[in-house]
C-alpha cells in the first residue's frame, strides 16, 4: 500500500506559512527549521508518496533557507538517509565537513541525521528520496553510506546514469500510482548508494566553491586548490581540462566577474579602479583594465559610472 499527499501554503495566512511547512516536512520527510531571505513570504507546495520501505517527495518552494540542528535531530531523529535530486535553482549545502555549491542536475546524498543548511536564493525545485536506515543498510551492507557527496545526473557529459534514472522513477511515481514500483525505486537507490563515492562531480563542486572564497589572492594556484579540497594537483587540471578550460582563465573570469559586480553596484559610491583591481586579485591595474575590457567589451571606468 501506498499513500500519497500533497500540500501548500497558497491558502494559509502569510504569518502561518512557515511553521505550517516545517510542521509538515517533519510529519511527511524531515524536520527541519525554515527561515524566509529577509522576511518574504513563504510560498511552497510539497507532493509525497510514503511506500512501505521509502519515502518520496517533490518540493517546490520561494527562496529560502533550510536547517537540519542538531536540536531538530535530537527532538525529530530520521534514522534515515535522504537523496536530494535538483530540478531548479541553485543553492549551498554547509556541513560540518565544509560545503559546496548545487545546481540543477545535482544529486545530493545526507544522513538525514547530522546537522546541515541548505540554501536557495532563487528558490527550488527538487526530488527527494527518503530511506530508512535499516533499509539502506540492507541495501548496502554498510551502516554508513557516507556523505554528504553529490554527483551529476543531469544532460552533461559527466551525468551519473544512476541518478538519471531514479529521478525519472520518482517523478513517475508521483504521478501513476505503481509505476514504477517499490522494488524498482529500491533498486535503483541502491545503485545510487553504491556509487557512494567522492566523484569527480563533488571534487569540482568543492572546487568552485574554494575558488569563489579564494580568488581574490593574486597568488592563487592549482596546488592551493589541490591542497584545500583534498586531491592531486593532476587530478584538479584534469578537471579544469575536463570543463574546457585552465586552472588561470577560470580564476581570472571568477575575478572579472566579481569586479563588474562592484563597479556595478548603484550605492552613491565611485570606487577607485585600482581599488577594484587589487581586492579582486589584480596586482597590474593595466592589466586588469586590458582583460575586463576584453572580457566585457567595455573598460572597468565605463561599468563604473553607468551605475551612478
């Protein structure tokens, strides 16, 4: 027997929603705590489907961030392990391990157990594969399936075929009672839970991540990369290489980018370009000057004084 609920906040007052929602997440998946990005409202509908031995879900929700405490497991323990399938927006997943970047097509595995924040600035849209302990350890044969690891299941070329196939099992089975069935989804977790492993995927999101933290530093090298995400410096340019590009012109572009973000902000000041070009990792404001403009067509003076 299967059961299947859907709900919404569209009808309840603004001032309920997010209490409502938490107080649903944690009856039909997970107990979490929900805050609104500067206080907006809350709009978010969730479908589920709760076999015998999995829970599935389809969430769609408004920006917001999501907290798995450690008083929310204590006070709600899972006992469980959650596989997060991303359909739409792009958010963070923090850990006690660290963190990394998530966008669509991105496939998150989490004990649904130890303490996480997930964040969407541009809200979501995701699957979610709930899995009781005991049935991931008769999956397996592991009491721990690790994680938090993520993998790719979108269209690229480095999709996980694994996880292409489950969201496609889950979103049937929300909408066609029994197709696919239990013994499916479970099959097909299982191959998802035994490619478990720190794939090149996660390296690159941890990648990303470090490279946005750390671009500023005019120093910054494929070794430092290496160094703080755990992994050779061959295998860090071979992933450079394998997303078409080098270590040096994806840190430049981070560091383009994020300088057209300051000459562009519109609050009454006029920041100096050699200012810019040094807090974004530029020690030759020349040279700096030379590669926006060849980047974005325009030099860093004029981006500057259209945002006055």
């Amino acid at each position: 027997m299967t059961s299947l609920t859907a709900f919404s906040t569209a009808d309840l007052p603004v001032g309920d929603r997010v209490a409502e929602w938490e107080r649903h997440n944690a009856a039909q998946l997970i107990g979490l705590r929900c805050t609104t990005l500067d206080g907006a409202r809350l709009d978010a509908t969730e479908i589920t489907r709760t076999m015998p031995s999995v829970q599935l879900g389809r969430v769609e929700g408004s920006a917001h961030v999501v907290e798995r405490t450690s008083s929310a497991v204590s006070a709600n323990p899972a006992d469980a392990v959650v596989i997060y399938l991303v359909l739409a927006g792009s958010g963070f997943f923090h850990h006690t391990g660290g963190a990394f970047l998530v966008d669509p097509g991105h496939l998150v595995v989490a004990d649904a157990d130890k303490p996480f924040m997930r964040g969407f600035s541009s809200g979501l849209t995701e699957l979610v594969v709930k899995v009781p302990r005991t049935v991931a350890r008769d999956l397996t044969g592991r009491d721990d399936v690790g994680g938090p690891t993520v993998l790719e299941f979108g269209t690229g070329p480095s999709a996980d075929l694994r996880g292409g196939a489950l969201a496609r099992a889950v979103t049937r089975s929300l909408v066609d009672d029994g197709a696919p069935s239990e013994s499916e989804i479970l099959d097909l977790v299982r191959s998802v839970l035994d490619g478990n492993r720190r794939a090149d995927t996660a390296v690159w999101a941890e990648i990303e991540v470090v490279v946005a933290r750390s671009a500023h530093d005019p120093l910054l090298s494929a070794s430092d990369i290496a160094a703080a995400v755990g992994v050779s410096t061959r295998q860090v340019s071979r992933l450079f290489a394998a997303h078409d590009t080098s270590v040096s012109a994806y840190v430049l572009r981070r560091r383009l980018d994020r300088a057209h973000r300051l000459l562009s902000q519109v609050d009454g000041r006029r920041p100096a370009i050699t200012d810019v070009a040094a807090e974004c990792g530029f020690s030759s404001p020349a040279y700096f000057s030379r590669t926006f403009r060849t980047a974005f067509g325009v030099t860093p003076t004029e981006v500057r004084d259209a945002g006055r």
